[in-house]
C-alpha cells in the first residue's frame, strides 16, 4: 500500500512530525513518500494520504491547505489524515489546543478519518533566513517560549492506527 505524507512546514518542526510518522509507517511494509506541500506532485497512485500543517496565527501553513483544496478530487476517494503542529510552551500544553481555522473547511472538502494536533517545537536558531516575515519573527524571537514540546510517543501511536486502518484497506486496482 502506497501513502503519500505531505507537510507544510516554515521553521521544521513539522517536517520533523511529518517524517517520524512517515518512519512509522515504513515499519509496517507501507511504501511510503514525504513530500512538502510547496512543490509537492499529486499522487494518484497512493492508496493514502496524511497531510499536516505547521500552525501559524491560527492557520495551517498556505501551501498546505491549498494542496487539500487543489487535490480534493482526488483526496476525497482516498483515506486521508490530518494533523497540525503548533501549541508550544507549558501555558499551550497545560490548554486543550485549538483546531486551525481552515481544518472545518478542509474536513468537509476531503472527509479525514481523523485530525489531530500535536504540540510543537520552536528553535529560534531557524528564525533567520526562514519565510516567517518580520513580524512573525518579532514574535517568535519575544513571545513564543523555545523548545521542542512534540509527544513522540503520541505522534507514533497515532502513526500506528494509520497503519492498521491503512491494513486493512481493500487494495485499489490500477
């Protein structure tokens, strides 16, 4: 079984997510391709797909909501997960995070057997030279806390479900 996992990512910690569940998938048998969102091909061969964001300001990276909008023909016959990566800091971990304002929209479009949201990471040593404008780089350097929050075990049990539910879906045929 072929799965696609597709990231948006500005600062790589979501690259980081994106890659550990690609890993864990690998350890199942699944042929597996990671690809960022900027850039990233459709795959009409891929019997699956897990699609994250890094959250910024609320919203999922640009590049990887328009990949749901863009392949939704195709996202909306296949299985499809959805993950963000974002809250950072003991004030984010000790709340319920809050779902991006674009994951309703795209639920609806593509129907995910799920969403999750996973707790990030911020080194500010990626700051410099990154896509965030200087606003956000302002704010990152000032107010967001540094450190890496991201629960591996949780982001591997929620790769293992993948894995299982990917199991058991009847093969496609070409």
């Amino acid at each position: 079984m072929r799965v696609q996992v597709i990231y948006g990512s500005r600062l790589g910690a979501t690259r980081g997510i994106a890659e550990r569940i690609g890993a864990r998938l690998r350890e199942d048998r699944l042929d597996v391709t990671l690809q960022a969102a900027s850039g990233a091909m459709p795959f009409t061969d891929a019997d699956a797909f897990v699609i994250g964001s890094g959250i910024y300001a609320g919203r999922w990276v640009k590049e990887a909501a328009d990949y749901v909008r863009q392949h939704r023909a195709i996202l909306v016959r296949r299985p499809v997960w959805l993950f963000s990566s974002g809250p950072v800091g003991d004030l984010a971990m000790r709340h319920e995070p809050v779902e991006p304002k674009e994951v309703g929209a795209l639920r609806a479009m593509v129907n995910p057997r799920g969403h999750r949201i996973f707790s990030g990471a911020l080194d500010r040593g990626t700051l410099d030279g990154s896509t965030l404008g200087f606003a956000e780089r302002l704010v990152a350097k000032t107010m967001v806390p540094e450190g890496d929050y991201r629960d591996w075990k949780a982001i591997d049990d929620w790769a293992a479900g993948i894995a299982r539910e990917v199991a058991r879906i009847p093969a496609r045929r070409p």
